[in-house]
C-alpha cells in the first residue's frame, strides 16, 4: 500500500476486492451449477453489482485496479493473459469482439458513474500504482517459483512472464492479487513455507487474511496439537475468554462452533478443534469430580453460563469432533503425556494469589462462586490434570476476578508461558490487571 494511504483492512475489506474480487464472480461454482452464461452483458452487470458494494464505496478500489493496468506498460496480450488466468477462463471479452483494454475502460467508467450517484461532480484521482522495487522484486520471485505448475495447470505458456510483467513493471500489490486469483482459479498447490511467506506479503500490503487464505489449496501438515501457530489464547481457555453473559443453553452449540472453527491462518484446518477437544478429553477422562467440573467452568467462564460441567464438556467434544470429521478425517484425537514438571511453578504462582482473593467471588452479585473455591478447583487441574492447562484456565480466573497484579507477577506469568510455548499476546491478556 501506498504510506498516505489506508491499509484495506481499515477501508472494510473483509475479503478481496477490486478487479481480483471481481474475477471469482465471474468465474463462481453458484453460476456454473445454475448454467449461467457470461457473456459481455452478464459480466457488466456482476461488475455493476460489486461496484454497487458498501454504498457504491467498492467502486473506489474497482475502479482503480482497472485505471493501474491501463496506465501500466503493457501490451494487450499480457494483459490477455493475465485476465483469462485470473477468471479461469470463465469470461474473454475477445468472445465478445471487445479488446481487454476496452474491458478494462467499461469497469473503469462503471465505477466512476457509481461513484458519481454519490457524488455528482466525482473524478477519478491519478492511479498510485506500487512499485516499490524491493516489494516488486519479492512478489515477482514468488511467482518464478510457482510458474512451472501454474503454466502447466492454466495451459498459457505467456502467464508467468505476464504475471511477472505486472508486478515488476505496473505494481506490486495487484500483481499479487491476479496472481493469487490464478493460483486459485487452476487450484495450484502451494507448500505451507509458501502460504507463511504469501501471510506475510499480505500483512505488508494491508490485506484482509481471507484474500489469502480463501480458495487457496495449501498442502497443510497433519494436525500437531504441540505446535498451537497461534498468538493468543486457544483451546478450553479461549471457549472461556469468549463467554459473556447472553449465552443461552439454546445456543450452546454455536458458541462452542465459534471457537471450534476458528483455525488462525497459520494453523492447519481443524487444528482449532483439536485443541479444543485435547482439553475437553483431558478433563472428562480426569479423576476430578462432577462437582469440580461444574465449579471450574462456573469459575472460568465468569458465571456466563451455569452448566453442568461433565454434560458442557461432551457438547465440547461433540462439536470439536464433528468438525474434525469434516476438515481433518484421517486426524486421531489424543491427550498427550502432561507436563507435569511445570505444575509446583504453576502451583505456587495459583496459591499466592489465592491469599490475595479469599474475600472475592465470582459473579458477586448473582450466584456468588466464592474465589477460594474456584482456586481449589483450578489447582486440582494443575496437581491432578495438567498443569498447562491449569495455567490457562488460572489466567481467565484472575480475569473473572479482576485480581490486581504486580508487574513482578505479571513477568513470572510471562516467563511460565515461554516455557509452555504459548504465543506472543497470549498472557498479554490480562496487563490491564497490573497495578
């Protein structure tokens, strides 16, 4: 993105946008099942229609994608080529007796009238195309890496060096994107290291995640519940973090669903799930009591919703494998060996803060789960579960208790979480409770 610009992600883009969010129209599952024809008409009017987006404001970026190839230095064949990749073949304006560059000028004119609707007197600003020459450099060297098996599965012997062309000569952020939207169009797969490298391309460029992920067929690792991929909380804690007090045992399910399937970007498919179920196993095959159980989600959740521990945690494991038969079927639930070397750490961080809370409780006013009860039951998961699991579970109690904290606690926190390997933001959470 330009400096004096906002990133995408601050526009309101959610997904991809633009002249790359336009080609997957084109080119949709839902058109071709319903054996809708594009033909010049069709095209405009899926234009029209995105164009129209968030009030007309989607037109800005259309418009301007259009206008960049335009002003670019490139022949109407590359940008042929790099059309026909990017829709999957779905739409050539040559079918039409129209030039691709006339193309580009009819989205172009499509969007500044949209535009104009809201503002009459509207005129398309000067294209800021990005060349910035290390990020062109980038970009380009990514496409030569993938260019054998994208030529080979889109069968256009020009499209990498077209490709190329627009991002080393035109600008760098669309050249990614129609490169991107080809990758996805032909279903090229591309190495994890690859996806990790195109993420970080991504965040440079102010995109949304799902530009990058969505469509992309990634060659995944198997689920490793050991390697979490993820900056904050996950797992039982972060179900817990999610709770508020408008749950309903009627929506139970997908509340639970929320976290479930909310792989980060960096994690395999499903890998949400499986640490959200390693937890929910780790407690339901545990020596802890009905009672407990029920106490320790009471005291986690902040009181959001008063279940019965034991039946909340097969709902749990329900949704958790569900999902996992879908994403990740050749995936074996298991509960890994506990690392019971952390758990005196643990414990005597939980019992010094325990002194500090005897006269609190969680939700005071309604219901009251006196403190010393909800600490019992979390150092029964750290001494007789897993003190990993304790750890997290101790973190969003002292959240529900609004404990105050030292900056020296807070450090020690800190510290126990690079040992358990947690992410960078995770134990972040709760420095608002540092004094």
């Amino acid at each position: 993105m330009p400096r004096n610009r906002p990133t995408y992600v601050e526009l309101g883009y959610s997904g991809d946008f633009g002249l790359t969010g336009l080609t997957p129209q084109l080119c949709s599952r839902d058109r071709r099942a319903a054996g809708l024809a594009v033909d010049l008409p069709a095209a405009l009017a899926v234009a029209a229609r995105l164009a129209d987006g968030s009030d007309g404001e989607e037109a800005v970026e259309l418009g301007e994608d259009a206008r960049r190839l335009l002003a670019g230095p490139l022949l109407e064949e590359v940008l042929h080529t790099v059309w026909l990749a990017a829709v999957g073949r779905a739409f050539d304006p040559a079918d039409h007796g129209m030039e691709i560059r006339s193309w580009l000028r009819a989205v172009s004119d499509l969007a500044t009238a949209r535009l104009r609707q809201n503002k009459r007197s509207y005129v398309p600003p000067p294209v800021r195309p990005l060349r910035d020459e290390q990020l062109c450099g980038t970009v380009v060297a990514e496409i030569r890496a993938l260019a054998p098996a994208l030529t080979a599965a889109a069968g256009l012997p020009g499209l990498a060096p077209a490709l190329e062309r627009v991002a080393g000569r035109t600008d760098a952020d669309l050249g990614l994107r129609l490169f991107l939207r080809a990758l996805k169009a032909y279903a090229v797969q591309v190495p994890k290291e690859r996806y990790d490298r195109f993420l970080q391309l991504g965040e440079r460029l102010g995109y949304p995640v799902a530009l990058i992920r969505d469509g992309l067929d990634v060659d995944w690792p198997p689920i490793d519940t050991e390697r979490r991929a993820t900056d904050w909380d996950f797992g039982l804690s972060k179900l817990a973090g999610n709770a508020h007090q408008d749950w309903q045992p009627s929506t139970a399910r997908r509340e639970i669903e929320l976290v479930a399937y909310a792989d980060e970007p960096g994690q395999s498919p499903g890998t949400a799930a499986a640490l959200l179920l390693e937890d929910a196993l780790r407690l339901l095959r545990s020596p802890l009591s009905d009672d407990t159980l029920t106490t320790l989600w009471v005291a986690v959740s902040d009181a959001a919703l008063r279940t019965d521990g034991r039946a909340w945690l097969r709902l749990v494991a329900d949704v958790c494998e569900e999902r996992l038969r879908k994403t990740a079927p050749t995936y074996t639930p298991g509960v890994p060996p506990a690392r019971a070397e952390f758990a005196d750490p643990v414990s005597r961080e939980l019992r010094e803060t325990a002194l500090a809370v005897a006269d609190k409780a969680v939700s005071p006013y309604w219901q009251p789960l006196p403190a010393v009860e909800a600490m019992a039951a979390v150092e029964q998961v750290v001494v007789q579960v897993d003190p990993d699991l304790g750890f997290r579970l101790f973190l969003r109690v002292l959240r529900a208790l609004s404990v105050p904290l030292t900056r020296g606690q807070y450090e020690r926190y800190r510290a126990i979480g690079e040992r358990f390997g947690y992410g960078e933001y995770h134990v972040d959470e709760i420095e608002h409770l540092v004094g």
